[in-house]
C-alpha cells in the first residue's frame, strides 16, 4: 500500500511524501489546520471534511458532527465509500485509537487521487464544451468577390472558452443561406476536428444572407450579408488578322502591312466590308473589296498604276527565313473551323493555292503546338502554324443568357 502511495505521490522519501500530501490536504481543508496523519485525524471531523470538501453539499457541516469520534468517523468514512469509490482502508476502530502515519497517508493519498480525476475530468468537460463566443466562422464565401454559378465555402470552428478548437465532432450546427429569392442549397461536412466545412453555390447575383448557429444561438457575426457577383460574360478566342501585300509572286513572298495601316484596314473590313483605304499620303490606294493595292507613284509604259494582291490572314506558319507566312483566306477558313469543331484531331487538310496548281497539307495538333506536314502520314518534323498574327488573340463577349 505505500508503495501504491508514493507511485501515485510521485515518489520521494517518507518526509516529502508526508509534506506534499499534509499541504494538499490543507488546501483542501484549511479550517482543520491538519498537521499530521495520526491525532489529527482521530476525531473523524477531517476526514468528513475531507470527503465534504470532494462531493460538497450532502454532508451538512458542521452540523451534523455528534462529537463521538467513533460516529463522525464512521460517517467519513461511509460516505468516503458510497459518494467517492474509496476503498476502506483501515478500520475505524484504528483510526480513532491507534491511527498508523503510513496507513493514514495511504488512505488519505485515494483522496487526492479522486480529486486529481475530478480535476482531469472538469478540464476534459470544459475542453469538449463549446463556448458561443469563441466560436468562429470564415471563409471566402462570406466575403466579397464571389460570383453567381461558381462553387465558394466557409469553415465553422467550435472553440471552448480557452479559445482551442474543441476536438470532435457532432455538434448541433445550423446553417441557412438565402438568396434574393429563394433559400440555396449547400452541403456541409463534419470534419470531425470542431470544424465543419459548408460549400453553396449561388444562382443568381446579389444580397445573400448566411446565418449560422450552434445549440440555437448565433455564432459571432451571424447572420453574414454576402454580395454575390453577376457571373462574368461567357467569351470566345477568335485570331487576331493581319493584313499582307503580295511583295513577289515568284517565288511567293507575302509581305505584312505595318500594324497601323494593318489596324486601318480591318477597321474598314469590319464596318463596311469593303471599301478603299489610302496609304502613304493617298500614293497608294488599297482595295479591300478587290483584296488589291494601287501605287500611283509606280506606273507602266502605258500609265497604267502598279498593281499588286493583298490578303487578309488568320492563320500563319513558319518559312524558311523564319517570318511567319499567311495562308489563303480559304485555307484561315478552313483552319478556323477544323480548330473549333474538334481542335485537329485526326489530320486536317488545308488546300494552298499557289501560281501553278494547289498544294495540299495536313495540320495537326502536337501536344498544343500546331504542326504542318507535306502529307498525313510524314513522320519528320513539320513547320509550325500559328493561330492569330504572332499568336496575339482577340477576346470576345458572348451574350448572356436569361
């Protein structure tokens, strides 16, 4: 038995076992200024109060001490027993006429050990209680930013009143989000750790309200107000065109307008169509409709103004001399729609037209750079094609649909 009682104590001689459990007594019990484990215990009042001081308001003191050291120890004891699960240790006859130091301590060390797991047990208790004004609740969902249509979340985080996460879950959690119409939907996962994880996905834009509580009661700021974005217009890539002039037609050497003058004639291809731009302080006269340029500074035998093709181009591969050549209007066609219908898969065919007869190629998609083979079945590297002059793009909004 005592050595059942210095494990417990903590180890230590006989004199420092003796001090630490006569100081912890008389934190217990000041009023009794307890100062041994033999006299001072015959009485049987200590040890009542003792127990009292353990499972308070059953035993009335001192008001029910008879003054019988037998009776009121007799009285610890029982209730020692019944109420804490203390084992009786020594006889009450041995306590009031021949109390033994090392029995005493013994017995009075289960005491302390029922108060050291009360003790364990209230800060479980208090870890596992929540506390409302601790609680939290965060996330981008309840701020600024999100948009109708796109998934967005919040995390709610019991907490006790020391402020730590409580770590289990189950707790009675309640979550609303209301829209300018109707209730929205959401899902909520218990993570099981004090925290639960809710995502919702707004229909529509505007004022949403959020109320989130636990046990009933509104967890700090709640209910949120949350303004929810209208959903961006959907947009489309289309490529940036340019606009070339034929430089010499044997070989072929296509020849790309400046940017202004290039800007210049699209603007004019997109509003009317057609039409005729002049360049270079009107000495040369470009028709769009024609897809052709007069230089009326270069003239023939007969007068006649220098004429020569202009194209416009989507769609570009690489040469030879490394500048990146236009394909025909025809083949941008037929490169746009094969790009938007299925992205390349399998070979597309492109027809490039040239002075004597056609030429035909394939254009492939190689792990998102585009290639251009003589025929479908080349195995040797290609030359690169491009989408969009020097592979700028033009992005634009579709309409919404409502």
């Amino acid at each position: 038995l005592i050595l059942h009682f210095k494990i417990k104590s903590g180890g230590g001689d006989d004199g420092s076992a003796n001090k630490d459990l006569l100081d912890w007594v008389n934190k217990r019990i000041p009023a009794y200024s307890v100062k041994n484990f033999t006299s001072d215990w015959q009485s049987g009042k200590s040890l009542c109060a003792l127990a009292d001081s353990l499972y308070p308001n059953c035993l009335h003191l001192p008001q029910e001490f008879t003054n019988d050291p037998t009776r009121d120890t007799t009285l610890g004891v029982k209730f020692a027993t019944e109420k804490l699960g203390i084992p009786q240790m020594m006889d009450v006859e041995d306590i009031v006429n021949h109390p033994e130091q090392h029995s005493m301590m013994t017995y009075i060390s289960y005491f302390r050990e029922y108060a050291n797991s009360m003790d364990h047990q209230k800060e479980r208790d208090l870890e596992m209680t929540p506390d409302i004004r601790k609680c939290i609740v965060y996330g981008i969902g309840l701020e600024p930013g999100n948009e109708a249509g796109k998934e967005t979340y919040f995390t709610i985080e019991v907490r006790n009143s020391a402020d730590r996460k409580i770590p289990c879950g189950g707790h009675n959690i309640f979550v609303r989000i209301t829209g300018h119409h109707s209730q929205e939907g959401f899902h909520a996962a218990d993570n099981a750790d004090g925290t639960y994880y809710v995502t919702y996905t707004p229909k529509e834009d505007g004022n949403y309200v959020i109320e989130v509580r636990l046990d009933d009661k509104p967890i700090q700021s709640s209910p949120f107000h949350v303004f929810i974005n209208d959903r961006p217009a959907p947009t489309v890539t289309e490529p940036q065109p340019h606009w070339f002039v034929l430089e010499s037609p044997k070989p072929i050497k296509w020849t790309p307008y400046d940017r202004d003058i290039s800007q210049e004639l699209e603007q004019n291809f997109i509003k009317y169509g057609g039409g005729v731009v002049s360049i270079q302080n009107g000495a040369i006269k470009v028709d769009i409709s024609a897809r052709e340029e007069c230089n009326l500074n270069k003239k023939n035998l007969f007068g006649v103004p220098e004429k020569r093709p202009i194209c416009r181009a989507t769609w570009f591969w690489r040469s030879d001399d490394g500048n990146w050549d236009p394909y025909s209007e025809q083949a941008c066609v037929i490169l746009e729609k094969a790009f938007k219908d299925n992205g390349f898969a399998g070979n597309t065919q492109v027809d490039i037209a040239d002075e004597k007869k056609k030429k035909t190629r394939y254009v492939v998609d190689e792990n998102g750079v585009y290639k251009q083979y003589r025929v479908s079945s080349d195995a040797k590297g290609g030359r690169t094609v491009q989408r969009g002059y020097l592979g700028s793009l033009i992005v634009k909004e579709l309409p919404r649909k409502h």
